[in-house]
C-alpha cells in the first residue's frame, strides 16, 4: 500500500547573490518529485533565460490586472519589478501530492504563510560573507554597477528576515548546500501530519495481525 500525502510548498529565499535560484536548479535536477513554480514578473527577461521556462514575462499594466482578480497566490515588487505565483496552477499541483518549489524572496513568503491550507516549509540562504555576497553579485549579475550597489544596500534588510523562516543555510559551497536542502525535503515528506492515507493503512495492518490471531487460536 502506498502512503498518499499532501504536497508541500517548498520556499527558498535570501538575498540576491546568495544562491538561492542555483541551488533551486540542483534540487530541481536531483528530485523528480518537486516542480518548480514558475512566476510572472514584469521584469525584462535575460539572456540566458527561457520564456515560460524561467518566468513568464507581462507588462505592468497586465500584472497589476491579475492582481485585482485574485490570480495571485503571493506577489512582490523587488527592485522596481513586480514577480508574482499563480494560484490556480499551485493548487492543482498540491492537491495532487506533487511539491512545488519556490524560488521567492521574503515578501512573498510572508504571504503564503498567511494562506490556509496550505504546508509551507520556509529556508532561508545565507552567503558566508559580504564580501563572497559582492563577488558573487559581480560574477554572474547581468545588471549594472549601480544596480549591484542597490541589491547590496537591500542585502542587510533582506537578511534580517532570517528568523521568519522554518531552516537556515550558509551557502559556502553550492553542492554541500543543495544536499542540505534536499535532506530538509526528505524529512518533511515523511512527517505524520502530511500522510494523508496513513490511518487507513494502520488499520490495515492491525487488521491483519487480528486475523492471523483468530486463525492460530
């Protein structure tokens, strides 16, 4: 028999640069029982990026009727740019005992916290140093120099939301934080509260063992 459970919201946040979105890619790569919400966002979308893959690129004006018409699950505006989830598509996946990871930053996370009925398990990426932060952010960003200097600035109060959250990481070393992020997955799967079917199957078993009692009295 197997045991059905209910899917989990899985949230990943931290500042820009820590890690977060590489670490996302791993679990992604590693898991098959995990998908990844993608989100809309009214940002301008990047090169190495793929349309409907990574986000779902709109307009301001569009965003801003999908937020009148309840169509988001959370939504935020970070650095001018507004990202939000579709909460149909969410649901669907929940409801259906598949995990959906969320590759989001704090507001949105306050958000979902505040939705009923749903399981959220919340972790929160630390860089190990600021300037490991600032390296990173001038490595792989794609922005300005003044945009760099903004996420860093934002960095501090990303940070201090630290504490809204189920778990912590320090994302020394990319590999060793993905396995520690898989191991919370794993764990969290298998809490009694999630498994949807379990009673039953202990009255199946406690049935058995009555009925090889009987048959041997």
């Amino acid at each position: 028999m197997k045991l059905n459970r209910r899917g989990i919201l899985f949230v990943l946040s931290s500042p820009s640069g820590a890690g977060k979105s590489s670490i996302a890619k791993k679990i992604l790569n590693k898991d098959e029982n995990i998908r990844l919400s993608i989100s809309y966002t009214t940002r301008k979308k990047r090169k190495d990026e793929v349309k409907g893959k990574d986000y779902n690129y709109i307009s301001i004006k569009e965003f801003k009727e999908k937020i009148k018409s309840n169509y988001f699950l959370e939504w935020a505006k970070v650095f001018d740019n507004y990202y939000g989830t579709p909460r149909n598509l969410v649901q669907k996946k929940i409801s259906n005992g598949i995990d959906v990871l969320f590759d989001i930053d704090w507001q949105g996370t306050q958000q979902l916290s505040e939705n009923d009925g749903f399981d959220l398990v919340s972790i929160f990426i630390l860089p190990p140093s600021k300037k490991v932060l600032e390296t990173r952010l001038k490595t792989i960003a794609q922005d300005t120099t003044l945009e760099v200097r903004k996420r860093m600035s934002q960095a501090s109060d990303e940070i201090s939301h630290y504490m809204e959250y189920s778990y912590v990481i320090v994302n020394n070393d990319l590999e060793n934080a993905s396995n520690q992020v898989l191991n919370i997955l794993n764990a969290e799967r298998l809490k009694r509260k999630r498994l949807i079917d379990l009673n039953d199957f202990i009255k199946f078993l406690r049935s058995w063992g009555l009925k090889f009692f009987i048959k041997y009295i």
